[in-house]
C-alpha cells in the first residue's frame, strides 16, 4: 500500500515538479562540483563515480561509499513516517518539505563554515556530502509516497525515455496513443527545469560556493508554498485544489 495519505489531485502539480525537478539538477551539481564528484539526488550514479575513483586514484570514494547507506536509511525513515501520517496528506507535505529545506540549510551551512575542502575524503566534506544526501532523500521518498502523481523529479532518464516513446507514438497514424501528448505535457517541464537547475548550480557554485543552496532552498519553499494552502480549509469544507 502506498504511504500517501490520500488520492485527491494535488495543488498546482506543474509547478511542483518543474520546481523539485530544478532543486533535483541544483543540488546534484552543487554536490558534484564542490564534493568532488559526489551525487546527492541521484545516489546509484556513484557506483559509476566509486569504479572510477579506484582506477584513477580519486578524492571522494569514502563518501560515496556512505551515499547509498545513508540514502537507503532517510528513505526508509521517512516513509514510515508518512504511513503515520497519512491521515493528513497537507500535513504530512508541510512536514516533508519543512524537514528538507531544514536539511539544505544544514547542507549549506556545513559546506560554508567547512569550506573550501582540500579533499573529498575529509571528515567534514563527508559529513556535507551525506547532509546533502539526507536532504534529497527525502525528496525522493517523496516522489514515490506524496507526490506519485507528478513525473520523477530526481532522475531523468525514465521522463526522457518516455518522452521519446510518446513522440514516436504521436507521429505513428497507424496506433495513435491519445494519451501521448498528456504525458508529454506532463513530463517536458520536469526535464527542462532539472536541465535548468543544473546550469545554474554550477555557475552559482562558482561564483558563490556553497551560499547559492540558498536557490535550492527557495526553489522547495516555492513548492511548500504551491502545494500547501496557506489558509486551510475549513471543518467540513472541501479544500480546494487549484
């Protein structure tokens, strides 16, 4: 059974994937280029960057080594806490989102005070790298739990696939999809905006080291904000889903 509490239509679920799609690409370059090639968002893709590291006597392998573990353990957490929660699925958004932007700061304020690291494999770059890890964990809890209506926001493969797939099925007359152009619809402003995200974390990091999570964060308080009413509704009147 699914951790999400309820399966009314959520609030803006556009604009929440295109903004958790460009925290995705942000952070997971932010991480990138100031952990020496460590990805928080998207944890698998160490196992590439780990076999790398080996061969090429690279900074960073503890760290990478850890991701996953680490990534396994903020998951789990998190999803037994939104089956507890399930009853209220606004709740349990403001609760998730609240915690991630938390856990960015923390990202964020672990990567200035400790900054600029001389080597991956330092304890204190370690230590951001799995804050960072922690974070977007959540983000992908979330995406399986709460937010299993909108397309993946935290790796692109399967929306660019999909993509691909849709489009051949739009230009075939023989066996049209009617439903290709709605995934499509669906599925392109995710991508673009991870695309985006990861564009302008580099250039952030560059020029602003670890200060520019401050994008990322605002990008989730945006989401927060887009999904979560600020006025609740009233007892025994429907909330209203925009």
């Amino acid at each position: 059974m699914s951790a999400a509490p309820e399966s009314a239509p959520l609030r803006n679920p556009g604009r929440a994937a295109a903004l958790l799609a460009f925290n995705a690409g942000f952070i997971d370059t932010v991480g990138f280029v100031g952990l020496f090639g460590l990805f928080t968002a998207h944890v698998t893709g160490n196992f590439v960057l780990i076999g790398a590291s080996i061969v090429t006597h690279g900074s960073g392998i503890v760290a990478k080594l850890l991701a996953l573990p680490t990534f396994i353990l903020a998951v789990a957490v998190t999803s037994l806490l939104l089956r507890r929660g399930r009853n209220n699925r606004r709740l349990a958004i403001g609760y998730l989102l609240f915690f991630q932007i938390v856990l960015l700061m923390a990202f964020m304020a672990v990567g200035v005070l400790g900054g600029p690291f001389k080597g991956g494999d330092q304890p204190i770059a370690v230590a951001c790298g799995l804050v960072g890890v922690v974070a977007m964990g959540l983000q992908n809890a979330g995406s399986r739990t709460l937010f299993a209506q909108l397309s993946p926001t935290t790796v692109m493969t399967g929306n660019v696939t999909q993509i691909v797939i849709d489009l051949v099925a739009l230009t075939d007359r023989a066996q049209p999809d009617p439903a290709a152009r709605a995934r499509i619809g669906k599925m392109f402003p995710p991508v673009l905006a991870f695309a985006l995200g990861a564009i302008v974390g580099g250039l952030g990091f560059v020029h602003f080291g670890f200060w520019c999570v401050l994008v990322g964060v605002a990008a989730v308080l945006a989401t927060l904000f887009s999904l979560v009413p600020l006025q609740l509704a009233k007892p025994g009147q429907a909330p209203r889903h925009g």
